[in-house]
C-alpha cells in the first residue's frame, strides 16, 4: 500500500498505470512523472523503494494540481461563468450541453435519465 | 482554434467612441449596441451595454471577468421553454 497526494492507495500495478488512479493524473502526465524519476515503466508500486515513492510524492506536491485543489478549481470556474450569467453559465445552470451539441435528441450525459411526457399515447402496432 | 494573438482582440471599431464617448459624458445610461461579436475590453468594465438580441437591448453591467467574453454571450437569442408546469395543469 502506497499514499501518494493525500488518500489515494494504487495498487499492485505498474506505476504509470496506478498514479492515473490520482485525480488529476492521466496517461501523460504519469508517464512523464515515471522519466522526471527515471523510474522503469515496467516496475510496480509495490516494488518501488520507499525513497522513490517519497520522491514521487514531492514531485507532485510541487508541480501538479491534484485531487482537491484540482476538483476546486474546476468548481471555481464553473461557478465563475455561472455568476457572469453568460451563455455558458446558463447552459450549466439548467444542465444542458455547453459547447453548442444538439439537444433536439441525445445530450443525456448532461440531461440525465429520459423522462416520458405526460399525457403522450404510445404508437401501437 | 482561438484567433491568432498578433491580430488583436476583435472590436468593432465604433464601439470605441460609443464608450469614449458614453465615459466623458459621466451620465450613467445605457449604450446601445448591435454588436454581439465584438469583445469586451477592460475600457468597458464599469459601463451598462444594451446588447440586442434580435428583439430587446439586454442591460449588460460589464464587470472585470467578463473581460475577453464577447458581448453576444451576455444576451440571450432563444427564449427557454420547458414542460415542468405542464403536467400538474394536465392533471388538475
């Protein structure tokens, strides 16, 4: 078991693969933390010496936004335009698509589950 | 793609002297502007745009982060309808 940037445990997987279980953390950005520590790509958590993982802890300590700070920030935005009342802020504020997708069907990522209309018969055959 | 940096944020060019104009006059009234795609520049923070859309000049109060916004954002064109009141007046 292995604590890196607060109350993440990856596992016993390679570690560009488990640091991605990190908020904030993709495929880039844990291959790139592995080379900065010239850690083997192949090496896994639990073979990594604790020096290493202490290692790996500063660095994303001092370079990157992670968990919390990140979920934060990107709120922070969000409620930022929200605030403005722009044209992307009311398109959160009622749950729709934001980047101009159609809503005539589909969007139910951000509409949630279809709701029947009241009233409406079925099509029999 | 975002607009090269080099051009310069786009404003139609009367804006400018609507402004001027509207800042050494002191009277705090609305500017009316047609101009949606223009974007707003920090000379503007502080004054009230009425922005069209189509039908009405929306009172737009520009603030400090609406900088770099486009004044089009501000006012919307569509008029949002939904069926939420609908199904109790159905019912009832």
């Amino acid at each position: 078991m292995a604590r890196i940037a607060g109350v993440n445990i990856p596992t016993n997987k390679r570690v560009p693969i488990s640091l991605r279980y990190i908020y904030g953390i993709g495929p880039k950005n844990a291959q790139d933390i592995c080379d900065k520590l010239s850690i083997p790509g192949e090496r896994r958590v639990n073979q990594l010496t604790d020096e290493e993982i202490l290692r790996i802890r500063e660095l994303i300590d001092r370079e990157y936004r992670v968990e919390g700070d990140l979920r934060r920030e990107v709120a922070m935005n969000i409620k930022r335009l929200m605030d403005m009342a722009c044209y992307r802020g009311l398109r959160h504020r009622r749950g729709l698509p934001v980047r101009g997708q159609r809503t005539h069907t589909n969007a139910r990522t951000r509409k949630g589950k279809a709701v029947a209309i009241a009233g409406k018969k079925k099509v029999t055959k | 793609m975002p607009r090269s940096v080099w051009k310069g944020p786009f404003v139609d060019g009367y804006l400018l002297n609507k402004a001027e104009a509207a800042r050494s006059s002191g009277r705090n009234e609305v500017i009316k502007i047609w101009s949606r795609r223009s974007t707003i520049l920090p000379q503007f923070v502080g004054l009230v745009f009425g922005v069209y859309n189509g039908k009405k000049f929306i009172p737009v109060q520009v603030s400090e982060n609406m900088v770099g916004h486009k004044f089009g954002e501000f006012s919307p064109t569509r008029t949002f309808t939904s069926h939420a009141a609908d199904k109790k007046a159905k019912r009832g």
